[in-house]
C-alpha cells in the first residue's frame, strides 16, 4: 500500500503514518521525493486492510492499493487452473462445456422438449429457472418449488445435470438438494447473505458477474463462497451496463483473458442476457469460445414466442442446433473441443 | 406500448402482431407509413406487459414501452406527494430531515458520543450499522445483534428514532423489533426476496438506489414494497457508477427532481457514500438541499481515524455542526427549514 | 415519431402536435388510449427531425423516435455490404484483412524494420502515426510531416500501402498526399469540421468508434463522410470508456453484430487501444475474427520498451507472427480467411 | 510513480526498471516486501512521464502515477484562485457570473430580444452559437458567419459581452475578431488542434468538459490552453454520459468540489446540456450555485417553441427571470452574490 503524503506535510504527519503502520504489523520505507513524501507499507495482508486506515490521517494526500483485494480467488494465491464437477461433467478442462435450456422453467411438456433437444445438439448440462429475480413484482416470478421438482425429473428421465439459480440465503439447503449446482445471479453478486450460505452448502455454483461490478470486485464476492470452503466455483460474464442503447448489456470480452490472468477459476460466458436479443447470440459465443472461455450458458425455449420470460433472447431448438455446428471448428481452432 | 415493423413485413406478420396484442386484451391503431408499418397499442397495463412477447414475433423490428413499468410509485397513480413517518419525525414535508451518525456501530462509547452530538446539532434521526454487507470477507462485518441492541439503547437514552440496515429476509422482524426505520443498501435495491419481506413488514423503510440502477427501476423496485402494503417507503440517492474516478460514486443530482416529477415518494441524498471523501461532503449536501431533496443522510463519527468502516467518508462532530449551520439557510432560501 | 401526450392533455394540445406535424408535412394518426392520447407521426424523413420540435409543445409528454437519425450509413438505404479499397487491397470481403505497425512512426529503422515483419508475417496494410493526438501537451507529438515522408518510403520501398492519422481539417490534403487512407481517431469522431473535410477528399477513411459514443452516433458521424460523396468508409470498433478498471477500454464485442445488422459499411476492430496490454491483445483479435470482424488493426513495434507512446500495448514482432498463425484457422472456421 | 515487480520477478528485471529510471534522470528508492518488491521512482516530472515506459519491462506487475498528469492547471503549480476577464466582466470572484441566451443565433429578431431579457433579468455575458456541431449532417449547422456579426451587433447595441463557439483550429482568429470570449465544446476537449490554436490566441475561453472524460483529463486539456500562454481559462462541467435515461447527460456535481480542490482555475456548470429538458434546469442551476460554481450558463430563448436547435432545453424569458429571483437568495446563503 502507497500512501502519498500532501505537499508539504510536516515530520509529525509522516510519523502518525508510520506509527498507524507499525500498529498493524506492517513494514514501512519512506521514499522522500523533491516535492513529496511517499511512505510504503509493506506486509502479505495490505490488500485486505481497508485504506481509509491511512487515508483519514492528517497531511495524507491520497493512498494506493498495491496488493489485490481478493485472495483466494487469486492466481499467486493457487496458480493451477481448478476445476469444477457438475454432475459428472467437468468445467475449467480441456472440453468447453455447453449450458443450455429456458430461462424459466414453464411447464413440464417446455422443460422436457426443451432438455431433450439441447442434450442431442451437445449441450452437457441443463439450464432452468425455478426462483426468477424480476425488476417488477407484477411479472412471473417462476414456478419455485414446483419449478424445482420439474428440474428433478428432467435430471432422471433425460440424464442430465441441472443448474438453476438460488434467490434467497435460506433456500439453499432445498434448492441444492434439486440441483447438481447453484447458480447466483448478477443481481445477488454482492448479496453477502446468499454468498454465506452458498458456500457454506459446498455445492458447485456459477457466480455470476454484478452488472456495473469491477472484475475485483467479482473475484473478491468468489472470496466469500470460497472462504467458507466452497472451492466448487464457476465464474460467468453476462455483460455489463454501459451508454450503449443497441445491447441489453455490453458483453465484456476482456473479462475472459483478464480472468484467466488474475484467477484460477473457471470463467464461461452467457451471451443471452448480455444480448437480450437472439440474432446477436450466435456472434458473442462464438467470439467467447474464441478468446478463451471455459463454457457457454445459452438460452433456449422450444417456442420463444410463448416464452414467459426473455423470449427475444431464447434461441429456438433449430438455432441452437446450428450454433452448436458453428461453435465446433471455432473450439478446435483453439486446441480445445466440444 | 410501440410495435415497429420491419420495413416490408408482410400483412400475415402485422396480422399476428394484432392478434397476440388482441389475445392480451389490448387496443390496436396500425399506422401505415411510407416505410413501415407501426403498430401502437393501447390498455391500462402495457406498462407491466413484457415487450419481449410482441418482439420476438416475426417480421417485428423493435418494441417501445411508453407507460412506465413501475406503477404503485407513479405520481399518475398517486398525485400528492407521501410522507413517511419514523418514530414520531415526519419526511417529505417542509422540514428538511437530518439523518446522521456513524456507518457501522462499534461500541457504546461511539454510538452514545455520536448520537449526542448530532441530535444537539440538529439531527432528527440516528443511523449506523449493525449488519454490514462488505465487499471482502475479511473485513469488519458489523457487530450483529449486539449492535442493534446498542442502537435501541442509543434510542432510549438519547431520545432519537433509529435507522439500520437489514440484508437478510429473514432477518427483517428481528431488525424491525429493535429499530424505527429499516434501510434497504444499494447493493440490496434488487434483493426481491430482500424487498418482499420488507414489504410485508409495513415498517418505514428507505431504499437506496442501486449504484448502477436507472431510476425506473429503482421506482419499479419501490413498488415491490409498496404492493406488499407497505406505504412507508422513502428514496436515497447515494451516487452511480461512472467513469469518474476522482469520486468512489458520482452523485446524481438531478435524480432528485426526476424523482420529484415522477413520484409521490420522498426522496433523500447520502452524500456520504457517494463523495467517499469527508472534503466533499459539505458541498454535495448544499447541492441537494438547494436541488429540493427531502433529507440528507451523513456518516458522523466522533473519531473517523479510529473508524473500523469508512472513515474517510465521515464527518467530524465539530464539521457536522458547521455543516448544519452552513446548511439552514440554504433551506431557507428553497422555501423550506431544517 | 411517437408522441406521447401527458394524462389529461386537452384536445387544443393534441391538436397543437396535430398541426405542426402537418406543417413539416408529416403524416399524422391518432391512438386515443384509455390513459393518454399518443400521436404517431409517419414520413421518410423522420429520423432526421430533431425530436425537441415536438417535445417542446404543451401537453406533450415524450417523444419517441422509431426511425434511426443516420440514413446513408444504413442497410436500409444500402442493402448490399460495401467494400473499400486502400491500394489494391479490398475490405468488406471475404478475406479478414490485417493493418499492423507500430502507433507512432519514430525513425526510418523502426519503421523499415516493422513494415517488412508484418508484411513477412501476413499484414495487408501498414499503420503508423505521424501526427500524434495525446492528452497531456507535454508528450510527444509525433513526427508529424517528416512522419508522413517516412511512411510513404515504407510504401515504396516495402511495398504495402499505408493509413495514418489526421486531426487538423486543413491537413486532409497534405495527409492524403502521401497515404493510401486516413484515419480518424475516437477523439475526434465527432470534430465535424474534420469529417467535413474527410468526406470531400474521397480518400478511403477509416472512422474510429468515439470511446463513449453510441453504435447510432457512430453511424450518424458516418453519414457526414458520406454526405459529401466519399464512399470508402470503414468502422472501427476499438473499446468504450466503462467502469471496468482493468482494461484502457472495454471492447464491445457486440458492436459487431450490431454494425453488422444496421450498416453495409465494413468494421474491423482495434484490439490493441481497448486492451491497453499487449497480454490481453490476442485473445480479444480472436474474439473479434470469430464474432465476424472485416479486419484487425493492431499495434506492433520492433523494440516496445523502447517505444515512445503507447509500448506496452504493442506486440513484439514475434508476439504478432505467433497470433498470425492462431488467426488463420479461426478465420477458416467462420469461412473467411486471412 | 510506483512500480510493482510480479512475484518472483529476478534481481536482473528490477535493476532493469532502476536503471531505466536512472535513465531519465529520476530517483530511485527499493521496497522489499515479503511478497514482492516495490520500486518508487522520484522526481519532479513524474507526472508527464509515460507509465508505459516501465509497464512494458519484464517483471513489472503494475505501474501507478501518484503525481497528477496535468501541471499549470494544478493547484499545487498556483495555490490562489484565478480569474478571468471577459469584457470587462471578471468570473472567479465573489460574484457568481450568469451567461444566457439561445443555444443558435438563429435571427437578428431573436438574438436582440433574447439579450435584452437576459440582461434586464440579471445576466452578465449573452451566449449564442453561430458554428453549432450536430450530430446529423442534415441538422441546421448555425449562421456561421453572419452568426457572428448578429452577436457582434447584440454586443454593440445591448451592452453586453459575448460568448460563442468555435469549432475549427483555423477559425480561432475569425471569432475572436467577434466575440470576447471563445467556447471549446464538450465533443472537441480533445481536439488538440483547436486547444493549441485557441491557447495562442489568447482570448478568454470556456472550455467545456468533454461528456465522457475524467476531471484529470479536463485538466490536463486544459494545460494545451495553459502551455500556449492563454491563462484567461474557464471550466465548464455540463454533465456526463452514464446509464442513466431519464436525462440527455447526468451532471457530475461533485466535479464543483473537486476541481476546486484540484485547481485554480474558475468552474462554471452548464445546466441546460446535462438535463435535456427545461423542466430540471432550476433545480440543477440552484445546486450547482450551492456547491461553489463560479457561474452558470444557461439557454434561454424567446420561443423555445420554434427554436432551431435544443428548444427543449431552454428556458422561455419569464422562466429564466423566476430562476434568476430564486437563484439570488442561494447565492447569498453561500456568502456569494449574483
């Protein structure tokens, strides 16, 4: 950590300083340049140490974190690639792994028609909605529980595992025992509770990116799921909020290779939300696929037009098929398969 | 609500436009132009209605929402302006309501010290923090229910109605028992479990705006407590994720009168959270007083060098009195007193 | 255009829209809701008509355009893909076309030594900077006139045609003189008066995305080039300003798509600017191939330590033969080749 | 500057970034953390030093600026507040100066009529755009000259100083010929071919902050101005671009405070640009006036009705003399007069 001092700062406020520092267990040098004094704070915890500490001091003109704020979600902390196991299916390997199916699960005849056409076209898990977090409370809000027994007997009767997203810190125990992973929504990126609970469950979870969240602040969120012994954790990009008016959300493709630089999670990518309309998923999977991502979440609806949620962005059966087709040599072009 | 036909769809896709628009109970007008056909359509509730279900329709360009998706929090729904009443203190009328205290609650000796000091300059309400959600989970978390007890402690002896923030559902009637008001944080605005449960406490309550909300969903969020029957909803603006980087959030000063236009709800300012800098709290909260907000919301500590949360951000007992005395007239000069 | 009257509005204020709109010699039908009056406004041109002129009347209460504000940039006014030519070489086919060199040209040896590596290793097309726009006064500003000299022995000497920048509208001629196309850079996207002069030059003209400029305004500064007859206009998609802090800017992959769908003018994409690191350049060049880029122009020096703008965002020499040869088959699975 | 070595980095990288600081003539000061070493570069020029030249170093983990990247514009280079002289009219002092009138000179009858109302109702400086940059080349792009000589003709015959912009580097001399003060708008802060002509000329200047560019590049444009010689140099902040709708732009009001804090140089607000509706200019104006803007700049026009340009933004001649009424009493509350 940096802490710049103001021009002009008297020998007492250096010292206050170096004193707060020494009180924290911290190794300090004071680097007195022609204009100003820079002290840096030197230890293996400054980037868990709130810089406001320094920062409130007198003569204090500004302080810099050096060290991350997140820990164990970080590449020094473990340098090899992990990998996450979903029902028998791997994520972070070698294979680029597809996950695909409705945003909200429907009815029975939608989830199995939907389930049993993305199995054959590739896809190795299914994904469904069960607790959908909506911006108006005058909107579908999923068939929960009954959502969550569907999701079971796709499992059984198609061979598939399934994902779907968890909404409340107390439903984690009933949703996880339904469910071969969790799924955390943007919305809940920073919903500490949620995050607690998840990790303390142990089961595989996607945690997706908050959509004005820095990727620091996402790898510090992983910090809690696996700081709580949860070391199942699948990191998704969705897009991000910026001035642009054509997308839902900009999908941020440098996410992948700053990931992958930063961390040793798995990251995939979900091209549907951040499109929000389906003529646009084919383009951004496939640049995903290209820049390194470990997977796709794709939605897919067996008649978008009925869809109850996110229609416009649900690929239909035949699109998702052709995709998949699309996907193939773009995966083997980077030394990876699907 | 707006339906743009692609240029040169055929009658069969307007025709099927019209019809699902007739399946839903609404109203058509087809306005045939000299490139494009664009159909509107009319009802009381295309507010609510998902442009999705007529965008994914063939030969469909694009959809446009002209009612507003939030309703409850509507000046159109109800035109005169709502007053929240906290433990005997009204906002939203002419006096300007001070909120003040520190963000989180660490011991007795700071809350009691704080609490003094900022009723004797004029604060009505006392905030600080027992449940803190915090971006790492190595940082200080809150002191819990030890710190609620504190703060129904501080309202006894003090005399002064408390504000505190609640981050688990299910943790809404225990916060409620001990506090006058609940706070609903930024990164909470869209919790919908979070909000449905506040909303069925019928406990006053301010919703802070999402840092990368719009304010139309920030209203449509108020109606989830609204429609839950709970009336006593008060707004905080407390900055927005931009580029800026001089600022941890920039304050968004003109949210207040879009508010205003918008929505019967009082609306207050944090300009605490927003500036991130104890220096530019003076200024942000002159801003919003003259700008017409109901309230402001400032992080007081009697020792921000020994905060265990955001010390940088708070004010000194003796800046929080000059600031009062700075702020009185100014509103006076709008009409108003505090 | 669709005009939206308040709740309420009389008959004298529908009438009033009702009757400027027919004095533009608009089309005018009325949808009569069972909460407001909406008035659609129908015409050719009315993407080109500023909304305000309706806004601004009694009663109104918003204006929607439905016609985009750029015409000669779209697909609509232009079906077919355009292609341009930059000395022989084509872009907009079916061939994925490279433009490398260094961001600034700072002595023949640099220059000489990069123009023959990245023709060895498959570029089409030479980039290099002789007036440089840079934020602070105090950096270098480029070779400026003896740059241009420099670049045009590149040309001869080497073979291979060149772009480079131009920022003062009265150098449109002296820059055009000795390169093979133009630049115009994101900080200048909007300098009207330099895309005026651009547009008269007929000069291939390669128009740079403003960093925090939408997709629509983008197209709109394109119809300034086009206006004045030059038709051999590229877009290039190189990063937008968001809050995400670990990159320059944040590419957005979807613009492609987007570009695509709206526009018949070709796009490549500037991985090098949005990165800000040479690490991260390669996987967004492949992202952007597979998401069906027209090109790539990226930076490469000789000697990037030594490099006096913009080092650590370039590739070395070797760096950019390697992600040559991982372009190649990623192109062939999207049937495009380099 | 702080360079961060990467874990690990070899003895051999860090003498590399020690002697590539040596180099350059700068001190060098080591720390040895327990994770890594941290390399701070002292000097009084570090500001205007590229990062890049040691990012680009092998072992170099992160490269952070402590010295700001502007210079003349800082308060640091000139403690005391500046002020500027526009026709006799001094801004930066205690008065709290108001420049009004149409967003275009659009005719001799409007611009007379505007100036008068402005000046009757308290206005010191009349604005008005002769070369207006739009978006749309099919937009009506101001009088140009016959603009200028309506101005010159207000001036002579109101008595009154005149703003207006410029947009063309080669059209400095021809304006200020007419005006006494030039405008740099937000779409050209940084084209520096117009900053350096407008530097040399030497005319007073408002230079408006480009809608998506930091406080630290404001500034540091505003040396372009500065390093010419021209120290007769006005901020203008006239709003953001964020995600924000409900406003054309989100006016950034804690950029009062910090460029006060930051700089000497004068800072007005611009509130008429951020809102895009005259319905918010009074309560953005009166914040702005509360928070410590030197002045504002306000379109008002005599009917906004049939304006040319941005008539929803102004303010008719009877809402510009209320705003002025209720803006003297804010004045006064913050020791300041209008």
């Amino acid at each position: 950590m940096i802490v710049e001092m103001k021009t002009g700062a008297s020998k007492a406020e250096v010292d206050g300083v170096v004193q707060k520092a020494k009180s924290q267990g911290l190794g300090v040098q004071l680097n007195v340049g022609t204009d100003k004094t820079v002290v840096a704070l030197l230890g293996s915890n400054t980037g868990q140490l709130p810089t406001d500490m320094f920062a409130v001091l007198p003569g204090v003109e500004s302080v810099t974190r050096i060290m991350k704020p997140y820990k164990l979600a970080s590449r020094e902390f473990k340098p090899a690639d992990s990998r996450v196991s979903c029902g028998g299916v791997e994520i972070g390997g070698e294979r680029i792994v597809i996950i695909a199916g409705p945003c909200a699960v429907e009815s029975k005849e939608q989830l199995m028609e939907a389930a049993m056409a993305v199995k054959k076209s590739g896809a190795s898990i299914l994904r469904g909605g069960a607790f959908k977090p909506r911006t108006s409370p005058f909107s579908f809000q999923g068939l929960q529980k009954a959502g969550l027994e569907l999701l079971a007997q796709a499992r059984e009767q198609i061979g598939i595992p399934v994902v779907t997203e968890v909404v409340d810190p107390h439903d984690v125990e009933l949703v996880s025992s339904y469910a071969d992973m969790l799924q955390v929504g943007s919305r809940n990126m920073q919903n500490f509770a949620l995050l607690t609970n998840v990790g303390k469950s142990r089961c595989p979870v996607v945690l997706k990116r908050g959509f004005a969240c820095t990727i620091t602040e996402w790898l510090t969120a992983a910090d809690y799921l696996l700081a709580e012994g949860n070391d199942q954790v699948i990191l998704c990009e969705r897009g991000i909020r910026t001035f642009e008016d054509s997308v839902r959300f900009s999908l941020d493709i440098s996410a992948i290779p700053v990931v992958k630089k930063s961390s040793h999670l798995p990251v995939i990518v979900d091209p549907s939300h951040a499109a929000g309309h389906y003529s646009l998923v084919p383009a951004i999977a496939k640049a995903a696929v290209a820049a390194g991502a470990d997977g796709l979440l794709i939605e897919v609806h067996p008649n978008p037009k009925e869809a109850l949620v996110d229609g416009l962005q649900s690929l239909t059966l035949a699109n998702f098929t052709s995709l998949m087709a699309e996907l193939k040599p773009i995966a083997q072009s980077v030394g990876r398969y699907i």
